[in-house]
C-alpha cells in the first residue's frame, strides 16, 4: 500500500507539472504581443509598458514560469490585472459557493442513479426498467443549460417556489436562503451528471448479476435479487467510486456553464468573466486550482479504491 | 473485410438504439442539406411587427423577440452543428490515432511515457480546454472545433492504443512482418483495418460532445457569433425572455438534445455491431457495457 501511495504520489505531481506547463504556455503562446492584447487597441504605450513590467513579459519564458511555479508552490497564484485582487483570496471566497454547489449537486446524482440503476437492472426485462433506460439515455444528452431553463420554468415561473435566479448578498449569513438558491443549480447538474451515473450503474449492476458468486448465492436459496443485493451491490458500489473522479470532473464544468444560468457568483462566473475580459493570470490561476481539484480527487479516489477492494490489496501484498 | 461489414450493417440496423441513430444522424445531414439551399424564411431577417408568433401554420415554431423564424434559425443552425461535429471529428482522428501510433508502434520509453501523458492528458475536461484557448484567441467555432478534436482525440488515444498493442502481437501481423511486409504495409493493411471498430464507436461519441460542447460554449459567448444561426446562441438569445416565453426555449433544447442523443445511440449501436465478443452471448452482456460520456455543456 505504501508503495502504491508514493507511486500514486509521484503520478499526481507529474500530472501536475503536465497541467501546469500547458496551462502556461498555452496561455502565453499569443499571435502577436501578450500586452498589445490584454491593453486593447486603444491603450497607449505607456499602459503597455506598465503590463509588461507587471507580466513581467520581457523574461525568458522558462524563467516566467519558474516564477509562477515557484508562486503557486507558496500560496501566491498571482493577482487580476484588472482589479489587482490576489487570485488565491478570490478563489477561495467563490469556492463558499461552488463547492456546495458541487458536493449538492454529486449528492442528488447518487441518491437520483444509485437505486434507479439497479432498479432498471433488475427490471430490464419489464416495462419499468426499459423506461427508466430509456429516459436516462435521453437525460445524459440534454445540454446542462437548457435543463436548467427547463427547471426555472417549472419551479420558479410556474410554480414559483424556488429563485430563479441570483444568491444572497450577504452569502451564508442566512443559511436557508442561501440553501434555497443552491437548490435549482445543483437539481440541474445533479439530474444531467446522474443520469450518466445511472447508465453506468445499470451495466454494473447488469455484469455482477451474471457473475457466479450471484448465482451460486442464489442456487444455495436466496432469491436472485436478495444474493445480488448481499453479494452484487458492494461490487457495483466499486466500480462507482471508481468513475467519482470524472463524475467530479463533469460537474465542474456543470457548475461553470449552471452559474453563469443562474447568476451564481462562484468558481464557474468568475472563470467565464476573467477569460471575457483576458484577465490571464486570473484564467492561468484558475484553471491551476480547477485542474489540480480534479487531479487530487482521481488520487483519493484510486487510493480510496485500493483500500476498499480487498482483491486489490491482496495483489499488492 | 466486406463480408463482415455488410454483417455489421445489419446488426447495427437490426438494433433498436442503432436504428434510431443511424436515423437522426441521416435526418441532420438532411436537415443541414435541405438549409444550405432553403429554409421557410431568411434565418437572419427581423419582422418586428410579427414578434413572439406562437406556433401555427405561418411559423411552425414561432417566432423570437425580433419576429425571426425559429425553425429557420434551428435548420440553418444544423449546418454549424454538421460542420462543428464533422471539424472535431477530423481533428480528433488526427489527434486520436497518431498519439496511438506514438504510444503503440514506437520505442519502449517513448511509448510508455506517451502513454502516461495520454492518462494525464485525459483529465482536462474539453470545456476548460476550450476555455483556456478562448482566453488567448477569443471565442470561435473554431476553438470549439480544435479543443472537442484534441480532447477528444486523447479519448480516443487512450482506447486506441491498447488495441493496437493487441493487433501488433497477434499471429497473423507476427506472421506478415515474417513474410516480408513492411512496417507502413502492416499498419494501412492489417493495424488500422483491425483499430478502425474501436475507433469509429469513438467517433460517433465524440460527435455527441462536439456538439453539447457548441452548445455550451456558443452560450456562455465563447462559440459562434451572436449574428450566426446556432442552437446555442439561440438558447442564450431566448434565455433572456425564459420567463415571458417559456416555450421558445423548448426549440432549439429538443434539437440539440435529439443530436446528442443521435451520435451517442449511433456509437452505442456500432459498438454492439462491431464488437466480435458480443455476437455470440445474449443481450444482458451487451447491455452490460456502457460507456460514460462526459458532461460538456
């Protein structure tokens, strides 16, 4: 296990350096000057000169990203070039309102895909199955956007018990509002990312039904679903924990196109509006932070696996 | 090789789900066709004085906040969707099969590190790669194409090469290099005819993403211009009036989400079609592969 951990580790810091040498290059390979840019056509070249001092553009590249490697490596992500608001401080005061979002949104995917996918697994043969397959083939290839209008239109034009739009003002100081505009959102993603999810537990659910032990349990007098239950469900259970990472992965960008919807200020609008205005560090300081959360689930996740599936620890022993 | 492919036509078509694919996907081509040379009205063309038609026998569909055509805007929009899918298709092939080739056909410590970059690689969700190019270029189709080809294209990388690796020490390819066949004969004879199921299920799904991704990204701004016809612009354009004119918006969702749909049952179909492995066990072990496609949009 230790042995696994540090060649885990080792991959999660190499997928890091990866991430970060793209982000940084991709975002300082511009047609023409990085500053002409950023300072629009307008700008004199005074205000030009000012971003390059600020970029610090005459460097050499490696040495730039040094730079910003060895900043990231102490807290410091950079700061906006339009507001001059330290990119970490931001980002952590619009994670108040992505990560609930996003942990709300995973829960409502596996309370929504978890028993409907067995469900429809043990029922496939049926009426029942079929239409909860069959409507979450469909689900999985509604765009997010446009199930979020939908459910606007229902709970909060129709029926109005919802907002539609927007999050208080003074955030969490009142929790139950805050609570009650977090709800349409996260539906929103939870619906989309859980029908995914549901489609993969349906097959889980499918293969552990055809396996020997399943049907062995049911030969000595449990009913078949009863053995599926006792001996299926944890193998099922596996094999989710196994897709949580890209599940994560897909409510991430969920939240960034959900908040822009529903006039959320978190992680996702700030995004949008920074890569609207060019405001590169911000962009190359968030896509850092949103890419490293991805990576270090996958790590927890493949740790988590590992320590659960005892077949897996066997093997590494 | 003709036998069988006229054998997985027919299972791909006697298949609920293909069937259902192979028809969406006929009736876009149609659709965008049809639209490159007729729509019921000039998609572009404001009518202020018939603003917000309701659906009837003038306007199928309606009309929008500047008295334009719904099903217009929707059928020349099919034509950015044919193009954007079929550009990211391209792209994603280039990109797909060539970081195969790399991490299958090459040295040992080259393929093993192209390897681990693919698995790295496969993490970065297709919107942020679009949303780091957007801030560097700007938002166009154009970033949309190349960011759903090059995500994608690592997709396809990563199922891809494993299947070559497989092809490459299997007997009859050991056989043809003993006999004297060249490395590039071996690869266009007996390497990609045998990659090519694989890769086109890959394909069809990456269609599926290409064009949640236009939508997406058209509506958060960073897609095609406002003034173009697309599915996405015209989901943000209506989104303003969601509350007035609910149902609108219905429109272009059901066009994007049939698409969608479209590729991914086309996919699931040819998987099911070309999958040797499948053909003699029953459906629960059909059924019991899925894919999980990635959210986008």
């Amino acid at each position: 296990m230790i042995r696994y951990t540090l060649m885990r580790l080792a991959l999660l810091a190499a997928g890091l350096v990866v991430a970060s040498v793209i982000i940084f290059f991709t975002l300082r390979v511009l047609p023409g000057d990085v500053a002409q840019l950023i300072g629009g056509t307008n700008s004199t070249p005074e205000q030009i000169a000012a971003i390059r001092e600020r970029l610090d553009l005459d460097a050499p590249l490696a040495a730039q990203y040094l730079d910003w490697v060895g900043g990231v490596l102490r807290g410091d992500l950079g700061a906006s070039l339009l507001t001059g608001t330290p990119v970490a401080a931001e980002l952590a005061q619009k994670a108040q309102i992505t990560l609930p979002l996003g942990a709300l949104s995973l829960t409502i995917a596996l309370l929504f895909a978890g028993p409907l996918g067995v469900i429809s697994a043990l029922r496939r043969a049926r009426l029942g199955g079929t239409v909860i397959g069959v409507g979450a083939q469909t689900l999985a290839a509604v765009p997010v956007v446009w199930a979020g209008m939908m459910l606007v239109v229902v709970f909060a034009v129709w029926w109005g018990v919802l907002p539609a739009q927007g999050f208080p003002r003074d955030g969490w100081s009142d929790p139950g509002a805050a609570l009650r505009s977090l709800v349409l959102p996260a539906l929103t993603i939870g619906i989309v990312e859980g029908a995914m999810l549901l489609r993969f537990v349906r097959s889980a659910t499918l293969q552990a039904m055809g396996q020997d032990y399943v049907r062995t349990a049911a030969s000595q007098g449990l009913t078949r679903t009863r053995a599926l239950i006792r001996h299926g469900l944890p193998n099922v259970g596996l094999s989710v924990v196994t897709v949580l990472g890209l599940q994560v992965a897909g409510i991430i960008v969920g939240a960034v196109v959900i908040e822009q919807l529903f006039s959320l200020p978190g992680i996702g609008r700030m995004l949008v509006r920074d890569v609207s205005a060019r405001d590169l560090p911000m962009v190359q300081g968030e896509l850092l932070a949103l890419t490293a959360f991805v990576l270090l689930v996958g790590f927890v996740v493949d740790l988590v696996h590992r320590l659960i599936d005892p077949r897996q620890r066997e093997s590494a022993a | 090789m003709s036998g069988s492919r006229a054998a997985w036509w027919r299972r791909l078509l006697s298949d609920p789900a293909g069937v259902t694919g192979v028809v969406i996907v006929l009736a876009l081509l149609a659709v965008a066709a049809l639209a490159t040379f007729w729509t019921p009205y000039d998609p572009q063309t404001a009518d202020v004085a018939g603003r917000w038609a309701g659906p009837g026998a003038a306007h199928l569909l309606g009309t929008d906040a500047t008295g334009r055509d719904i099903l217009s805007i929707l059928m020349a929009g099919s034509r950015t969707t044919v193009a954007v899918a079929i550009g990211a298709g391209v792209i994603a092939t280039t990109v797909g099969l060539s970081l195969a080739a790399l991490g299958a056909l090459t040295h040992r410590w080259v393929r093993e590190s192209v390897a681990v970059l693919i698995d790295m690689l496969v993490a970065f969700p297709v919107l942020l790669i679009a949303m780091m190019i957007s801030a560097v270029w700007g938002g166009s189709l154009a970033v949309v194409v190349w960011s759903v080809g090059i995500g994608f294209g690592v997709n396809i990388a990563r199922v891809s090469r494993p299947e070559l690796r497989r092809v490459l020490h299997s007997d009859f390819v050991v056989a043809a290099r003993a006999s004297g066949l060249s490395g590039w004969q071996n690869l266009t004879r007996h390497l990609l005819p045998n990659v090519a199921p694989v890769f086109i299920v890959q394909l069809s799904w990456s269609m599926a993403v290409a064009v949640l991704a236009e939508a997406g990204l058209s509506y958060l701004g960073f897609g095609a211009p406002v003034t173009d016809p697309s599915w996405g612009v015209l989901l943000s354009q209506l989104q303003q009036y969601l509350t007035v004119y609910p149902l609108s918006v219905l429109w272009p969702g059901l066009a994007i989400t049939a698409t969608v749909l479209g590729f991914n049952l086309l996919g699931d179909g040819l998987r099911d079609a070309t999958d040797p492995t499948l053909r003699t066990r029953g459906g629960s072990a059909r059924r019991a592969r899925t894919h999980l496609p990635e959210v986008v949009a």
